[in-house]
C-alpha cells in the first residue's frame, strides 16, 4: 500500500507543476480500515451516534458503499457536530467540528493519499499535521533562530477565526494547482460544505472548515502555503537586508528578522 504513495512522492518531488489527474484510487478499503484502527476507542461520537468500536464492528457493511460513492463523484459528506472547547489561558471557547467515525476515517486516508503530494512542496517552516513536523519541533526551531544571535526583531501572530474564515473558492483553487482527479475534487468540496449541527439544528456551511477532521489540517496547510510561506520567501525577504526567519505551527505563526530595510515589504493589501 505504501509503494505507491512513495511512487507519488517520488514523481511529485520529480515534477513540481505536474497535476495529479488519478489519485482517488489509492483511497482503498484497507487503507480506510488501517486509518480507522488510528482512531483512540474513546474519541467522540458524530452526528450519527457511531462510535470507534461500533464502525469497526459494522466496517464490511459500510465501506463498500462509501469507497463507491468516492469514484462516482457521489459521496455525500455528513454533518458534523459542532462542540466548544475552552482556549488555553483564555476566557473565549474554541468551536471544534466532530465528523462521524467512518467520516473521520475516509478524511484520514484522502489525506494521507495528498500528504505524498504536498510534503514534497510544503516548505521547511511549516509545522503541524505533518509527518514528525510537531509543536516541539516548532519551538525548538524558533529557539534555535533566535538562540543564533541574529534576529532583532520577532512578530508573533495568530490568525483570527482562520479555520471559520477559509475561503472555498481559493482553497479549491489551491489545491487544483496539484490535484486534477476530479473525484477528489468533488470529495474536498463536500467536506467543505458539509452542514454544522449546532444546538439541535443544522446550518449550512458557506465558508471555513470545521477544525477537527484531518483533511481541514490538510487544506489549511496548503491554503498557508501559497498565502504566506511562498509569499514570505519570495516576496518579503527580497526587501530585507539581513536574515529572516518564518517558522509557523498551522495558524500560528512567528517572524523574525535582523534589519528590516523596507516595512512596506509586509503589507498585505
């Protein structure tokens, strides 16, 4: 299972502008299956009710189905159950989306599938929900810039409300840059517009991606990508003089820089 998605990485790190117009393929029942048992028995239920033991007692009886419904464009993504968490150190809650298992499962291996793809472009200063890329990693990386004695400036920011705020135009846009398998396609624009179950109804989902599923990981990692790593490393450090660091962990990110020669260099207008 494997040796293809190393095929995949290996021809995306080969051809950097090549689409990937067949990938929905390598979404297998056992790859669904290996995600699923990824699961903790204890996470929560969806909309459905379903939990972790549940779907893999009734696995044989919903995964054909559901792998046939991704091949012909038909899948039809669940709703998903909007809780709140309390923000760490803060007063103001976090919304956390709680797809269904067997959803959960489906997200795991699509991303995984565009993960292959993707960690062959993702920049060096990108962390999180990436392959041994974790918070510790992050802030060992910023410590070690800083710690280098060339910095003299450090700007730290949080991008307010990112997940509830994507734009799902530019998020297809982005991923169609590397991905032409139209089921594929079909199977992001349904999760993005999967319906949030909230105090008992259901509202429509015209922008963001419900933090909590592996694929709005996934997609906010890539939507970052081409927002601002590329933009800082192609753009911003042609106007400095000195170093300049980006080190980021999904939505958060932080800054670093030794002279600053142009501050208009940083404006986003």
């Amino acid at each position: 299972m494997e040796t293809g998605l190393e095929r995949i990485a290996a021809k995306a790190r080969r051809e950097p502008a090549l689409r990937f117009t067949s990938l929905a393929h390598y979404i297998t029942p056992d790859r669904v299956w290996t995600n699923l048992w990824k699961i903790p028995n204890h996470s929560a239920a969806g909309v459905d009710g379903q939990t972790v033991t549940q779907a893999k007692e009734s696995f044989d009886s919903w995964i054909g189905p559901m792998v046939q419904s991704v091949h012909r464009k038909g899948y039809h993504a669940p709703d998903i159950r909007r809780v709140y968490i309390p923000k760490p150190g803060k007063q103001e809650m976090r919304p956390l989306g709680v797809p269904t298992v067997a959803d959960r499962a489906l997200q795991r291996s699509t991303a995984e599938v565009l993960s292959a793809i993707y960690e062959q472009d993702f920049l060096s200063c990108s962390f999180g929900g990436r392959p041994e890329r974790s918070a510790h990693k992050a802030l060992a990386t910023l410590n070690e810039v800083i710690a280098g004695g060339k910095v003299s400036w450090v700007l730290e920011a949080d991008l307010k409300n990112f997940f509830g705020s994507l734009d799902h135009s530019w998020i297809l846009r982005f991923v169609e840059h590397r991905v032409g398998d139209p089921r594929l396609i079909s199977l992001i624009r349904r999760w993005l517009k999967a319906g949030i179950l909230e105090d008992g109804k259901v509202h429509q989902n015209e922008e963001g991606t419900p933090q909590g599923g592996s694929i709005s990981v996934l997609l906010s990692n890539v939507y970052l990508h081409y927002v601002l790593d590329l933009w800082f490393e192609r753009v911003v450090k042609r106007h400095l003089q000195g170093e300049a660091y980006l080190v980021r962990y999904i939505d958060d990110f932080v800054m670093c820089f030794g002279v600053v020669a142009e501050i208009g260099a940083l404006r986003v207008d």
